[in-house]
C-alpha cells in the first residue's frame, strides 16, 4: 500500500469534515461536498509523473502527483472495472459493490442528479453540471476536449494502453486543475481504459457489422458517451457524499492551498455509475435494433464449473440466440428474450476453455456471430475485490470507530472472512462491520480483512491505512 507523507490538517477544515459527514439529507451533502471540490487546491508548475509511475500494463490508477497522493486502492478499483464488465455485468447489480445499508439511498441520488441533468451530448451534460456547482468550469472543459477527441488508430491492447498512458500525462501536466480534480481524472480514464480492455477480451473473434464501423469506432462510441461521462461523474460525487468514509480528503500541500480530494469513496461510486450507464451507452451507440451480443456474464450456482450464461449488449429486436459450446454442456441450445440466459458447464479444466460461439438472429435474419472464450473452474475459484471504507483520519482519544468490508467478497454464499487491526483493538464484529479501539500512542494504523474463497481455499487481503490525530492519508 502506498502512503504519502503531508501535513497535519489544520482545526478549522476537520470542523468542516465532521459538518459535512453529519448532515442528514445526502442531497445537502453533495451540496457541500460540491462546493469543497470547486475551492480545489491549486497547483504550482506542472508537476508531471513519469510514465512508468504512473500506470501498469493492468491498467493500474497514475502514482502521485506533487502534494496529491494517489487513492488508496487505485490497484483494487482497476482490476473491479475490469472484472465486473468482463465477467458480471449482466448477472450482477452494480450496487451490490456498496455496503448494503447505502445502495438504496445511493441509487436513489444518482438517479436524481442525473435527471437534472441534459443528458443529450456530453458538453450539455457538462454544463448543467457547472451551473449546479457540481463540477468547475476548468474540470468540464477537459471532459469535453477529450469527449470531442475519437480514439486513434488502434488494433492491439498494447495500442489501448499508450491511449491512456498520453491521457495521463495530459491531466498530470494540466495548470490548471486542482488537485482534486487530477485525482478524479486519474479514476476517471482507469475507468474506461478498463472497461475497454473488459470489452475487447470478451471476444477473442469478434466481428462486429461493417456498417457499424467496426469494434474500434464502436468502442470510442461508447467510452465518449454522454451515459457513460455522466455516470462517471455523477456516480463519484453521490459515492462521496453517502459513502461511510464521507469520500473526502484535506490536503495541505506544499506551495498550494488547503483542498479537498475525492478519495476511495468517491472511485467506487465513480466505477457503479459507469456499470449503471453501461447500457445506455450500447444503445446510444446502437447502429440499430440488430446490434450483435457484446458481453457473456455468468452467474456462478456453485464450486464447480457450472453456471448461468447471460449474453447482453445485443439490439432489442433480436428474436433468439443459437449457442454452439465447445468443451461445454449443452453442445446446443437456443435461448429467447428477455434474457437469453443458459446455464452451462465446462467439461475439462485447462489448458481448455469453454468456447461459446452464439448466433443471433433479428427476426428471421441470421446476425453477426459471437465467439467468447471463458474458464469456468478459475471464475469459481476466484476472490473477488473486497474494499474497506470508515473513517481514515481520527482521533482515537474519542473513541471507537466503525468501518464495513463490502463488495463481492462479502457474499456468503461464498467467502469467508476476518478482520485484523493494525494498532488497534477490535471491540466487536458484526457480519461485514467492524468497531475498532485505535492506539493513542501510535501515529498510524490500518484495517485489514482477509477474505477465503470455501470452493478453492484461495484467500486476499485488503487494507485500509488510518491516519491519526486529523492528519494522512486515505
């Protein structure tokens, strides 16, 4: 875990933290949040990040910039964007990666800012968030530069990755914007260069309409899409005002003012907004109502390779879908609307795969064909991204302090896990909560929670690092 050395916050902003976090209407927290972000810490010269700091081939989030230290789980948000759009976008909510207490209120704020909002271009959608104060003049002209921009030629992941390697370096040599702001960008682009990189690995072979313009036109359509924008960023700042962590971070940098970044919180409501908008996306990219399948989700029934196949992302005319499976059970089958599910099984672990090649057709006229490539053993036996949000700057004088594992890795039915404290004493653990006793001797702490997958014994730990006496990091 990577950690930023930076000032103690001074009195006056903790006080403006705890106001914000005790607000009651999560409408009046966003509010607030809101106008923190727009007094964003400003930095001097162009504090550019090499490239090799700054993102992985995996598509990891940039490292620090001057004085804005890069979110605490940028490795863990990268790698769940990717996962759910490759594996569980059409057989998992997106909500169900916030803690369960929040995801009502969360998608009931999203859904309301969002229609406040023009949702018809990304510029217009841009501006109506600038005259709510939700974002800045600066952080709008940026989306829409980029929005503007198509995606160059590309053929390769490789040639994905230097897209978004030059974007980085873009927002990190960037005058003008906050700190806040650069860290929200970061997110943002480790977003879609993930959910581009989900796209192009569902299907090895894929073919998509000529008349469509091809995989790679289709792509940018969908990354640059007003749903997918405004997902993005209506999902980070509802993420932060209903988040346990309160989702904000005061830095005092060196040479720059007090500022507010978006932290954990705020990355993963960025990344459920994108999920959310995800199929609004394909639609509004649609060339018609004929467009082929684009992702296979599954949804896992037990330990071993058998689940359900839900194909998604096809036009809404599509009549039925033939499946042909190599190293699978059933060898055929067709499936109808509404959701064309199947359940399947792989025959053989690897080296061999489960091989679906799907046929749609449009009425009576057979579509392109599908090819998707995928191993059911390893998805079985897989632990999932588990994140940690409560409060990351405290004073353990006060006393105990609550925070909640969340994400797939707290399913049940499923995992398994446990919690340890760094520098503290855990008073009480209920399901995914936790209450913590920090050590007031210590400057620093951390949560940890070790979750073990009961199908392959397999276990990860995550950690939260906590900061003591008002001051570090996330």
């Amino acid at each position: 875990m990577r950690t930023v050395s930076i000032p103690i916050i001074p009195d006056v902003v903790l006080s403006a933290f705890r106001f914000i976090r005790k607000a009651q209407s999560i409408e009046f927290k966003v509010v607030l949040l809101s106008a923190f972000l727009m007094s964003g810490c400003q930095k001097d010269g162009l504090g550019v990040v090499h490239q090799e700091q700054m993102i992985s081939q995996q598509g990891d989030l940039a490292g620090s910039e001057a004085g804005c230290p890069t979110p605490w789980n940028a490795e863990d948000l990268a790698e769940l964007s990717y996962r759910h759009v490759r594996y569980w976008q059409a057989s998992v909510d997106p909500v169900e990666y916030l803690p369960a207490s929040i995801r009502t209120s969360f998608r009931a704020s999203y859904d309301s800012l969002l229609a406040l909002v023009d949702q018809t271009s990304v510029s217009s959608g841009m501006q109506a968030l600038v005259q709510m104060d939700v974002i800045t003049p600066t952080l709008s002209g940026w989306l829409e530069a980029y929005a503007a921009s198509p995606l160059p030629a590309i053929s390769t992941l490789a040639d994905l990755h230097g897209h978004f390697v030059v974007q980085h370096l873009g927002v990190s040599q960037h005058s003008s914007l906050s700190c806040g702001e650069k860290i929200y960008l970061h997110t943002f682009l480790d977003i879609q260069e993930q959910v581009a990189r989900a796209l192009f690995e569902s299907w090895p072979e894929m073919v998509l309409r000529a008349d469509c313009g091809g995989f790679w036109q289709q792509l940018g359509c969908i990354l640059n899409s007003p749903a997918v924008f405004l997902g993005n960023i209506i999902g980070g700042v509802v993420g932060a005002a209903v988040l346990p962590s309160g989702g904000i971070l005061g830095v005092a940098a060196a040479g720059s003012s007090i500022g507010i970044l978006l932290g954990p919180a705020a990355g993963i409501g960025a990344a459920v907004g994108v999920f959310i908008a995800l199929p609004f996306a394909l639609e509004y990219c649609a060339c018609d109502d004929c467009s082929p399948v684009l992702g296979l989700s599954f949804d896992m029934l037990d330990c071993g390779p058998n689940g359900i196949a839900i194909p998604w992302g096809m036009g809404k005319d599509i009549s039925q879908i033939e499946w042909f499976n190599d190293n699978g059970l059933p060898e055929y089958a067709i499936t109808y609307p509404p959701t064309f599910e199947l359940q399947v099984s792989q025959i053989l672990p690897l080296p061999e795969y489960l091989t679906s090649t799907l046929y749609p057709k449009c009425g009576e006229e057979e579509i392109t064909w599908s090819r998707a490539v995928n191993d059911l053993y390893e998805l079985s036996k897989t632990v999932e991204v588990t994140s940690i949000l409560g409060e990351t700057q405290v004073l353990p004088q006060l006393g105990a302090y609550d925070y909640v594992a969340y994400g797939l890795g707290v399913d049940p039915n499923r995992y398994t896990y446990s919690f340890h404290a760094l520098h503290g004493t855990i008073l009480s653990v209920n399901g995914p909560y936790v209450s913590i006793l920090w050590d007031d001797q210590e400057d620093w702490g951390g949560v940890q929670v070790t979750v073990h997958n009961i199908c392959s014994n397999r276990q990860r730990t995550f950690e939260l690092r906590v900061d003591f006496d008002g001051g570090g990091m996330l």
